[in-house]
C-alpha cells in the first residue's frame, strides 16, 4: 500500500488517546483494550447514518462510502478522514486496492465492532431499496444537492452579470498579475482601491493579487460557503480546493522525519477524538493563522461538535462566533466589580476607543483582516489598506463583522 501524507503531529502511527487505553507504546510491544465511549459518536451506531455522512464525499476517491460505512466508519466532513463509530480510530489518504474492512483490522485489531462484540451496531438491512453502489450513491446525492442548492440573497445583485462587473474594471492597474475577465468570471467586481475585489453574491473582498493566482481558487480557499461558487463550480471543487490548502499548510508546518520513522499506508491518528482531528481541517487552521487563541477556537469547534455533530465547514463562521466569543468575555469581565481607580466614564471612554476604526477615528471597526485576523479598521478605511495598520501584515482578504 503506497504511502500517504503524514501530519505535523505524527512521525508514526500514534496509539494513545481518548478512544483507548493500553499499555502498547508507538513501536508496539503491548496489547490496546478500546475503551467504547457510546455517545461519542451520536447517531452514528446506525450503518444508515455512516452512510448519510458520504453526502459530500469525493466521487473520484479510490473507496466507496457503502464500504466504509458497513466497516464502521462514518465521514468526518473534510478530505477523506474518517471514523470509527466504535473505537474512535481515524484513517485518510486512501489508495487504490485498500478494502475498509481489513484496513480497520490492521490499525484497529482490538476494536469491539472489528471483534464482533455487541458494541450496538445497526447494519443496513439486506436489500434496502438504496443497497446500490456506495460510490454511485454519493455521486447521485451530490448531484441532487448540487442542483438544489439553495439560492440566497446576493449583496450586490446590480453587479450580477459578468459584463457588469467587468465594466468596475476600466481603472484596474494596468500592472496587476491577475486579468479583469478572469476576476469577473469568479464573481468579483473592483472596487476602485488598488487591486481590492469582492464578490458579488458573498461581499468577500481580497487584494494583493501575486502571479500565478488564480481568482476560483482564491475564492474557494476564503469564501468555501459562497452560493455563487458553488452553483459555479460545484462542492466537489470546494473542497478539493480546500483539501488542497490544508494538505499544504500540514506540509509547511511540519518536519522531515528521520529515516525509518515514515508511517506506510494510511496516516493512523488512532484514539483522537473528533474534535483533535477537525483541528487539523484547513478551516480550523486558517482560523489559527489568523492569529486567533488556540484555546479559545478549540472550545468552539468542541462545542459546536458536541451540539451538532457537525464541525465547522467556512472560516467566516467560525471567525464569527470567535468575535462574538470574545465580545461576551470582554463584557462579561466589565460587569464585573471594579477594582482600579477608573471612573465609569474612563471606562466607558475605553470601551469605545477599542471600537474605533484607528484610520479615520470616526466609525466603528467592521472588517476582520486575512490572514492576521485583526479587526481594527472600518470598511471604509480597509479598502485603502495594504498593509494591517497593527503588524504590517500584507493583507490578502477580508471579511465583514457584525459588533453586538
């Protein structure tokens, strides 16, 4: 079995973690007991439910859904991880000829529902009207998501045909690396600052164009959740895009291991939970890059997990609901007694310097800068902006937030 590609936490197989308990080390040398944990993975007892899970599962990955799904594991949403139900094993980066079933043995010899334990796996009942091809299945599915999807509200609805937008162009700087028809195309319309855009239907603004770019990458990696890209181009093209930039940012991040320390086969992050792996997601990580507490936005992917069962899938939301985390906290230290020497009034005055955009020292600050993540500027004063007015860091993109 070929080799995959291996995290910046593993330089081998890891066997620890809250899915099991044992003695062997990462060498082996011991015998693992799974401890079960039944509501670890609500829902998902049921062969039925793994299954539904392949909504979105790549049409072109070397194993089907049914197969996964009848060995146990269910979809974590992103790339081609996947989960035990049972023993809270994770494999990815599968190959041609790998058989699920026998993939789970290996990794996983003592798991419960491997053993034939009665762990309360529902398995799907033989010749269920669905009992088709897995993989046609998830590729039929797609498809009739695809055509439903539901179609918002555009936030520039003049600017909706692609001729439209192209006539923004007609001051473009005639030294820019990206071409007008090509921005255009990909939704974004110019905005009369520099090389700024944004698209039409999601308002996702980004700048600082370098040779080589491309605007529907570009506009897949930010804006993953945009209607328009993905009427356009479609999901599958959204997340390979986005599996693309996590398995690059994995790939940047990590070591060269030595010699003999090289995992084969699939990257085994056995024992994990849910929530370790999806901080590995490249919308968890891009979060992080942006300069975001780890602590803070791991509380937040385990409470929407534990709430949902679902991780998230745009950095916009969870950019959202980390600013609005941090808001509460912030207002919730104020309510508290004080303890200084300052004076409700100095307090007050405080308060509202911190929302002032520190451009123009009028209005309040509305945009979050990416990659840096910080939220010091206007949307007036941003459009002007090459550079975040706190790090100097280059700006890429931006997205809008909404002070309480």
């Amino acid at each position: 079995m070929a080799s995959g590609g291996f995290g910046p936490y593993l330089n081998g197989p890891l066997w620890t973690g809250s899915g099991m308990s044992g003695t062997e080390d990462q060498h082996g040398g011991g015998e693992l007991s799974p401890v079960l944990s039944p509501g670890l993975s609500p829902g998902m007892h049921s062969e039925e439910e793994r299954l539904r899970s392949f909504e979105h599962w790549a049409t072109d990955s070397p194993v089907s859904p049914a197969d996964l799904a009848r060995a146990g594991f269910y979809f974590l949403g992103y790339g081609d991880t996947v989960q035990c139900f049972c023993c809270d094993g994770v494999l990815r980066c599968w190959v041609s000829g790998d058989e699920p079933l026998r993939e789970h043995k290996r990794h996983f010899p003592t798991c419960g529902f491997i053993l034939g334990r009665s762990v309360g796996n529902i398995p799907r009942p033989p010749g269920s009207p669905d009992s088709v091809d897995g993989q046609l299945l998830s590729q039929l599915q797609r498809m009739g998501v695809d055509e439903q999807v539901s179609v918002g509200q555009a936030v520039y609805p003049e600017m909706e045909a692609e001729d439209t937008r192209l006539t923004t162009f007609q001051n473009w700087p005639p030294g820019a690396s990206v071409q007008p028809d090509t921005l255009a195309q990909a939704g974004f319309f110019y905005t009369g600052h520099g090389d700024n855009v944004k698209c039409f239907f999601c308002d996702g603004g980004l700048r600082n164009w370098e040779p080589g770019d491309d605007p529907w990458q570009e506009h897949a990696k930010w804006f993953p959740r945009c209607e328009y890209l993905l009427q356009t181009r479609g999901r599958e093209y959204v997340n390979n895009i986005q599996q693309s930039h996590f398995n690059m940012s994995e790939m940047s991040g990590s070591q060269t291991p030595a010699a003999g320390n090289i995992p084969t086969g699939h990257e085994v992050l056995s024992g994990q939970s849910a929530v370790v792996a999806a901080m590995l997601s490249p919308v968890v990580q891009t979060a992080l890059q942006m300069g975001f507490q780890r602590a803070l936005v791991e509380s937040l992917v385990q409470s929407r997990y534990l709430l949902t069962g679902h991780h998230y899938t745009s950095v916009s939301d969870l950019v959202a609901d980390v600013l609005q985390a941090e808001e509460e906290e912030r207002q919730g230290s104020q309510s508290r007694p004080v303890t200084g020497n300052l004076s409700a009034e100095e307090q007050l005055r405080q308060l509202q310097e911190e929302r002032t955009c520190k451009v123009c020292m009028d209005k309040l600050v509305s945009m979050v800068f990416i990659p840096c993540g910080h939220l010091v500027v206007c949307t007036d004063c941003a459009a002007s902006l090459r550079h975040c007015p706190i790090c100097r860091a280059v700006i890429r993109g931006s997205v809008r937030a909404f002070m309480s």
